[in-house]
C-alpha cells in the first residue's frame, strides 16, 4: 500500500506540473495544452497590514484566493493556451480554476475517505485518473462527464442513500481548484495523483464509485 506521501509525491515522471519554481501562468498554459483542460483565473491573495486577504473583499471568505471572481466565470473558461496566457499576464497570482462538466467531471470526498478509497482502489488495480487535495481537507477524483447525472443512482444501487454520504459529485456549473492554487494561510492544493500520459483517459464514475462510496460510509 502506497503511504500518504508517497500517493502525494508520486514516483511516476509527469509532465503536468512541474509547479516548483513555475509561475501560475505557466502551469495554467500547461493544463490547457497538454491536457486539453479548460482553465478560467479566479479570486488572488492580497496583502492587507501584513495579512493575506482574499482580493474578493470578504474578511471571513471561505476559500481565500481560490474561488471565481466573477458570476460569468463559465463564459471566460478557455482551452487556448494563448487566452490562457492573456488571463494570468492581467493577473499574474489569479487561482487557477478547472471548469467541470466539459473534459472531466470531479468526485468529491473528505480527504480521510479519500485515502482509504485510493486503498481500496490500489489493491483492486483500478487506473485513478488525476485526484486533487485541497487545504480543506478534501480529495477530488477526475472521471468522464456525465458523472454528476449519474451518481445518486449509482449509490443507491449500493444500498446508500445519496444524502447520507459526504459524496459529492461535480458537473456542469461547477469548478475545482488546480494545483498550485493556495487557500489563503492555509496551504496550496496539490495532487494526490498528479496527471500522468497513463491517465490521461479518465475513468468513468461507475467504476470507482464502489470504492468511494464504501469508504466515506466507513468515513461516518
């Protein structure tokens, strides 16, 4: 069983993203070229007397400097590397954000059943796609679209009712924040899985929904 660091820092060489010493318009022109993902630049940090503030103005905000900035946000989600690049030169510390419901839609669970899903889905040799790790404590499994439709039918297959488990699945109309992107003080999101040429074709929902389901009914 892979441990914790390990699943984080992964061993497989990857070309997305090299993050340390990258800037985010970098990795955010990667994510589209290399991965065909639409990208969209969200809220930033600012400096306010020596503390770290989300530029959306909201003293108490929920995901300082990782949420959109704008309510037309899906209308600015791009997949050129080039519009991509324009977004992040206007605001080079913008959160880089992933629309889903286009090339991927996201499963999201706490991180506690997160890790005991990839587990699972290791010993039963399961190809993840990219699964991100958020400050907040949450995991998101990249899977085909159409997941968000098909979920709640899926878990109660299972025998769960879909309100009883912390699984949440996202789709047209939602987003995730990409690696690097930092909530505010309290760390940067990273990947769990990071994206890799083996992963690049993405799993559908129902193949790793057993596992997910079981874990956050143990996560309780």
């Amino acid at each position: 069983m892979l441990s914790v660091e390990e699943t984080i820092v992964g061993t497989e060489a990857a070309q997305i993203p090299k993050q340390r010493g990258e800037s985010l318009l970098e990795t955010a022109v990667r994510y589209a070229e290399e991965r065909h993902w639409d990208v969209f630049a969200g809220t930033w940090l600012e400096a306010v007397e020596g503390v770290q503030r989300c530029s959306c103005g909201e003293v108490a905000c929920a995901a300082p400097g990782a949420h959109a900035a704008r309510a037309d946000w899906a209308s600015q989600a791009t997949g050129s590397a080039t519009v991509a690049r324009r977004m992040w030169q206007k605001q080079p510390t913008a959160s880089i954000l992933l629309p889903t419901g286009r090339t991927f839609d996201a499963l999201s669970v706490p991180e506690t059943a997160g890790f005991l899903a990839l587990a699972r889905m290791e010993r039963m040799e399961l190809t993840l796609g990219p699964v991100t790790l958020t400050p907040d404590r949450r995991m998101q499994f990249f899977v085909l679209p159409g997941a968000a439709v098909k979920v709640p039918d899926l878990v109660r297959k299972l025998g769960w009712s879909p309100a009883s488990l912390d699984l949440t699945a996202l789709g047209e109309g939602a987003y995730v924040p990409a690696p690097p992107t930092r909530y505010g003080s309290q760390g940067a999101v990273q990947w769990a899985c990071r994206p890799t040429a083996a992963n690049r074709w993405l799993p559908d929902a129902e193949e790793l929904i057993s596992a997910l389901a079981y874990a956050c009914g143990r996560d309780r």
